[in-house]
C-alpha cells in the first residue's frame, strides 16, 4: 500500500522540478542583468555623474535587483511547495498504513509489534524519497545555470582554412564583395572590387556609415562577406589558417581595448615573446615612453579595466607600440589618432608614418595630411565604391570628395 505511493512521488517531483528549471532560468537571466548594470554604471561613471543622473542609475539598478528577488521567490516557493507535495503524501500515507495496521491488530492478524516493526520500515521508505525530491529540484537549478553556459560554448568558433602563410607579397583582393550584419537585412557593403597592392598606402574616405569599418573588419576575418571572395596573394582567405593569417595584420583604431594589466604586459601582446628593450624601443617610437615613465611604477604599473587610469591619448600611443611591436605586413588605422591632443597627434603622426613605409597600409582617416599622401583614395557612399584615385585626381573631378576634403579642412582649422 505505501509503495503505491512512490509513482506518485516520483510523477509530482518530475513536474515541479521542470517548473523549478524554467523560472530559474528566469532568474539566472536577471541575475545577468544586474550584473551588467553594475558593469555600466562602473564604465560610464564619468557620463552619470556629469548629466546628474546618479539617482536614475540607482533606481534602474534597485528595479533590476526586486526583478531577481521576484523570480528568485518564486523559485523558492516552487521548491518548498514541492516539499510540502511530498511531506503530505507521506503523512496520508503513514496515516492510512497506520489505520490498516490497527485494523490488523485488532482483528489479531498482526502483533503491535509487527505494526511497530512496519511503520518504522515505512518511515525509513520515505526518507531517502524525501531526499530525492530535494535532490532532484536542486539538479534542475543547477542544470538551468549549465544551459546557460552551454549557449555560449554552441556559439560557432571561427573556422579556418588550412594554408599556412608567412608573408605577404603581392595583393589583397576584394572581388564583388557585399555584406549584411543579417542575413535579410540591408546591405552594408554592395559589390566592392577592390585591389591593395604590397606595399600601398589605401585611405578611405566617406561619411559616417558607408561601410569604413565594416570594409576593414572583412580584411582582418572578424566577420565574413555576404558573397564574393577575399584574396591575399591569390589565395582565398577563408582557405588561409587564421593564426598564420592575424599574424600579418596590425590594428590601431579609435576603441582602443586594452587590459586589466601592466603598461608592460598591454604592449607585449603585439608579439610573444617580446624583450623588455623590443618593448621599450615600441613605446618610444609610439611617444608613449615619456608618460610611461612618469607613472608610479613605470612599465609595473596596472593601468586598470580598458585602461582607465590612464588619458585618451595615452591609451591610444599604447596601443599604437603594440601595432609597431607586432610588425606587421599588413597595417590597418581606423581612425588612430583621434583620441590624441594636436602635440601628441603630430608625434604620433611622425611614428605611424615611419611604421607605413614598406607596408601594406588601410588608413580610415580624417587628418589632412595622411589622406593626401595616401597612393590611393578610395570614396566610399551608401556602401558603395564610387571613385578612385589620388587626392589631385579626385579633388579636380569627384564633388563629393571635394565636400568631405572641405569637411576635413575645416575641421583641421577649427582643431
């Protein structure tokens, strides 16, 4: 009779503990939540404070953590419901068997003692079930966390080919290249047949959001075109191993990223295996030995999350000695010295230019003068290629490059 329990038991468990897994899902989603909320308010804490908006962080921050508390009580509620499921089965159960077994002994089919000896077996029964159920619940949160995790790990690496290359010699190719962020969503880029030779300084010019960055992001395989191929001597690039493949690229651009770490460690990521004096000699020719060593503990010193005890311009001639450390064939500058005070820009400007001479060179720029001694200009509209040509070939004929070179002027007259 107190067996025919267990079924029951074992179906109310099951039920429950699904619903204990989706609304701990629920909360481990509001969790995140709160923790990215900490994470901006930490990053952007120069922002609050200037537009006076403490208390609307505050309170955005107290209505995320009450929307975990909301999904975390129900979760508890769900678990000692369950409890009580189980506790109430057992006790009618118990219950029943006892009635029984009176009948029993009255009708002196059974001893007291053989009703004493069962009740006791009964309760030892019930126990490790109880136990179960609470083991079971506790599963479902848990495996709620691991299907969290386990969408990250089922994100797709990025596939490789397996042509390794050393070098760089002739050109990069873009041959009818288009691309869309989604898979039906608005082309970025459309039809780009374009030819960098070894060697050549390249500019992109156009306004905001023609496609620049995007352009650049297809050269160094963050993300792949929608159809037509990428060549780099010949080869197509999504045949080329991606180790060997980064190795012949360097990026400055205008978000700079560094880490948590040392002046040191954050400019020897250009190349493993660096030597301090490599180091040194990158910093110096980036202009960044001169503050460096005016920090506490020179290149020891622990700059902070993406850099933040340090200046703009200071993190940019960083990341500027990491791209001369690397080496690279292949240089790309989206827009590197933007951060950069007109002294540290000129210096900077003096250490790029020795860098480019003998490399491959894509510059997204809005200084005069790099676009101007650029071999070539290549005007981006509406994710197009409209022209290309020198400056003194595009300023007698193109209208809109002759509009953004008076942009740019006129910016640098201002600055």
């Amino acid at each position: 009779m107190i067996l025919l329990l267990v079924p029951f038991l074992a179906y109310s468990t099951k039920k429950f503990g699904k619903s204990v897994k989706k609304k701990r899902k629920r909360a481990q989603r509001r969790i995140s939540m709160v923790t990215h909320k900490v994470g901006e308010a930490i990053l952007g804490a120069r922002v609050i404070k200037i537009f006076n908006r403490e208390e609307m962080m505050g309170d955005k921050f107290r209505a995320e953590n009450q929307r975990y508390y909301r999904e975390m009580l129900r979760v508890m509620r769900l678990k000692e419901f369950t409890k009580l499921v189980i506790d109430a089965a057992t006790g009618i159960g118990i219950a029943v068997a006892m009635w029984y077994g009176v009948t029993l002994v009255v009708s002196g089919i059974i001893t007291p003692g053989d009703l004493a000896s069962i009740l006791v077996a009964v309760y030892m029964v019930f126990t490790p079930v109880k136990k179960i159920g609470d083991g079971y619940n506790t599963l479902q949160e848990t495996m709620a966390s691991i299907e969290r995790v386990d969408k990250l790990f089922d994100i797709g690496h990025e596939e490789g080919g397996s042509i390794k290359i050393n070098e760089f010699r002739k050109s990069l190719r873009f041959e009818n290249v288009t691309f869309a962020y989604e898979e039906r969503g608005p082309l970025v880029l459309k039809d780009i047949n374009l030819e960098i030779k070894h060697g050549e300084v390249i500019a992109i010019v156009g306004q905001s959001g023609v496609g620049k960055s995007t352009l650049v992001d297809l050269v160094s395989r963050f993300i792949k075109p929608s159809s037509g191929t990428i060549t780099i001597d010949g080869i197509d690039i999504n045949e080329v191993e991606l180790h060997s493949f980064r190795k012949l690229i360097g990026i400055v651009s205008q978000d700079v990223i560094l880490f948590d770490d040392t002046v040191r460690e954050n400019i020897a990521l250009g190349r493993a295996g660096a030597t301090e004096s490599e180091i040194v000699e990158a910093a110096g020719l980036a202009y960044a030995d001169e503050f460096i060593m005016e920090l506490p503990e020179k290149y020891d010193t622990v700059i902070g999350e993406r850099g933040l005890k340090l200046s703009g311009g200071q993190r940019q001639r960083l990341a500027i000695a990491r791209a001369i450390l690397k080496n690279p064939p292949i240089l790309i500058l989206d827009e590197a010295t933007s951060s950069l005070d007109s002294v540290s820009e000129a210096l900077v400007h003096d250490a790029l230019e020795k860098l480019m001479k003998g490399r491959t060179t894509i510059v997204i720029a809005h200084r005069l003068s790099t676009i101007k001694n650029a071999d070539r200009i290549v005007i981006l509209d509406n994710g197009k290629i409209v022209d290309i040509g020198t400056h003194d070939q595009l300023i007698s004929r193109n209208n809109t490059y002759m509009k953004l070179y008076n942009a740019f002027a006129l910016s640098s007259d201002n600055s």
